[in-house]
DNA sequence: CCAGACGTTGTT
DNA sequence: GTCTGG
DNA sequence: CCAGACGTTGTT
DNA sequence: GTCTGG
C-alpha cells in the first residue's frame, strides 16, 4: 500500500523542523513521486559520533538488511507491518536499534474503480489519492535502517537503506484501505529515534494510527500512477466529478 | 505503489 | 500470474 | 541437523 | 544473522 509519497520540503526545513543537527546532504532534489529504490532523505541519532547527533541523511528506500547477498531484498522491505516487526528477521535487528524518521510532505493511496469499457465490459481505474497535514508540516513517518556493504567487492561503499512502519487505517483512510504509514508526533520523535531505548512495548505502542483531525486528502491526477511522472502538479486537486464527467 | 515485461544467442 | 523497473 | 527464507499489499 | 520447515 504504502508505496509512494512526496518529498519536496528542502533539506534546511526538514532540519528545522526535526531539530536536526547536521545536514549530511547536498544537491538533493525535491519528488513530488518517490518510489521504492529512490534515494530519500532522513532523520536518524548516530550513534557512532559523540551525543548521538540528530543527522540528516539519504537513503535508499527498501530496506537491504546486513547479511542480504545482494541490493535485490530490499525491493521487498519497503512497509514494515507495526504489529510484528519485533519479530521479523528481516526487521527486528533494525527495530531494536536503527529506528528513523522518513519526512513525507505527504503520501499517496489508490482508490480502485469500476468504469464502463469497450463492449459493455468494466475497466478498473487506479484513482491515486494525495494524503498530508492540514496544515502542510511535513511528516514524520516512522521508519527503520540498516547499513550493508557488497559481500562480493571489498572496495565496496557501505549502502544505508530504509523502510516505512505501517499501522492500520484510521477513520478518514479506512474506505480506501485498512493499512497506513505510522506518523509520529512530535512528542514521539526522541524516544523512536534514540537508539538506546531499549524498552520494545513503549516503542511499539508508539506505532499506531495517527489522528484524522491531522490529515486531509484529496484525489489527484493518475499521472501520479507512472513512477516517472514528476512535478508540482501531481498534489493538484482534482476537480469534483460529476456522474456523468470525464 | 503502478506499469510493463515476461528471452537467448552470438557478434561487435 | 509474477517479476522488474521506476 | 541442513536448507532456505527473510515482506506486504490488494483483488478475485 | 536468525528463524522456520523438513
């Protein structure tokens, strides 16, 4: 479900915004279209410099655990289900100690319709709809990371990739699907990211469906639906359509 | 997530 | 149907 | 013990 | 690496 989203908020706002301390990027280009292997920004306590500084970083989106032969697994390891990622193999070294923030101006889900078709026959339209903040913060979707390194090539460089953390649905997503990305408040953010928490019920029961009074959505242009489609435009509101509209 | 491909050989 | 690419 | 997987989603 | 299935 939780496939694409948009990243377009500069590096220099998200580090206001997540109190980061070090900005470890540069030149990185705004998506109103991120897809799974894309290079993402996000926010992570290092843990290998001294007071675990709040960094902000790229990675690639799908999750490549440390002893994956190859960069293939990760094209499976985008969504982490909240329920059971303690106990995932592919997940839980991450979740106990290299947890994330992956800020998301927004995310997108697919609404599928019945339209009428060639010869009396129904075509299934995918109906993308643009979910974000009310007020336009960015969000912070809960996320988890790993570092791995080429096994094959010595001269390597090490490779740090991530997944998102999905919940169940609430109120105002329930009708287009039953899952969602987990948002963390702002509260949420030094526990989740600190990777000395070792208290695994608390951080779980941070993993759950985020407010609908925080959300608003609306449907968007299916040029969203082809991952190289890219642009302001794809978070454009779609007009109203009538019954008998195009 | 959706869209689009889904294959092998030998040759340059 | 299932996998890969974006 | 070894071998093989390691994930989620939606849709009919 | 670690878990599951056989």
């Amino acid at each position: 479900m939780c496939g694409r989203f948009v990243a377009v908020s500069s590096p220099q706002l998200l580090a206001e915004h997540f109190a980061v301390d070090e900005i470890r990027v540069e030149g990185h280009a705004a998506s109103w279209n991120v897809a799974p292997r894309a290079d993402v920004l996000v926010v992570v306590a290092d843990p290998r410099t001294e007071g675990t500084p709040r960094v902000l970083e790229p990675m690639r989106w799908g999750l490549v655990p440390g002893w994956a032969k190859d960069l293939g697994i990760g094209d499976r390891l985008i969504n982490a289900r909240a329920e059971t990622v303690a106990q995932k193999p592919a997940y839980e070294r991450s979740f106990r100690g290299r947890r994330c923030i992956v800020p998301a101006d927004g995310f997108y889900e697919w609404r599928t319709e019945r339209e009428p078709g060639v010869g009396g026959r129904t075509r299934a339209v995918k109906q993308p709809v643009f979910i974000h903040d009310r007020g336009g913060e960015p969000l912070a979707l809960a996320g988890l990371w790993a570092t791995w390194r080429d096994p094959e090539d010595p001269d390597a460089p090490w490779i740090h990739s991530c997944a998102i953390v999905t919940t169940r649905a609430n109120a105002l997503l329930a009708s287009l699907h039953d899952r969602m990305p987990v948002v963390l408040p702002d509260a949420a953010w030094d526990v989740w990211l600190d990777p000395a928490t070792d208290d695994l019920a608390r951080l779980q029961g941070l993993l759950v469906p985020a407010p609908e009074t925080q959300l608003e959505l609306w449907d968007v242009s299916t040029r969203v639906n082809k991952a190289d489609h890219d642009g302001p435009d794809l978070v454009d509101r779609l007009p109203a359509r009538t019954l008998f509209g195009t």
